[in-house]
C-alpha cells in the first residue's frame, strides 16, 4: 500500500504488512543489522541481510524506515521518503 500525505509535508508514507511470524518489538533495532536474526539459523529461510539493505536504501534518500510487529501476528514496514531531495 503506498499514500503520500501532503498535508503532514512533502513525504511518501510506504507501507508494507505481512502475514509472517512477527517478531518482538523490543528487538526492533537488532531486526534492520546486518547477518541478525531473531530466530536461530535454519529455522527460518533468509541471510539477514534483507532489511540491512532496504534501511541502507531508504537512508541514503533520506528516509526512514521502522516496523511495528507482534509474534506469531506478522509484521508492518513503514517506509518514509522526502518528496524531494
């Protein structure tokens, strides 16, 4: 889903939701490092270099990049880019 939202300023508000197995929000900072995961190799598919390098991606425009979550409840990715650069 993708809105932009002209009257809180020139940004894109991106978001992304999922059915997925969510994770705990406390550990929202350890999921967008590098080779991090949450879960124990082999459990789950994934390098751990994913979200690395959308955060990358979205920083060097500028933009933020978070996610709300709850286990076993999937997870949302917002993703918010300037208009402009």
């Amino acid at each position: 889903m993708r809105r932009c939202h002209f009257a809180e300023g020139k940004f894109c508000r991106i978001t992304v939701k999922d059915n997925g197995i969510g994770f705990d929000e406390n550990y929202l900072d350890k999921i967008f490092v590098i080779f991090q995961s949450l879960n124990e190799r082999g459990t789950y598919e994934g390098t751990g270099i994913g979200l690395a390098i959308a955060k990358k991606i979205v920083e060097k425009h500028n933009g933020i990049i978070t996610a709300k979550s709850r286990v076993d409840e999937g997870a949302t990715f917002i993703i918010v880019l300037p208009l402009e650069q």
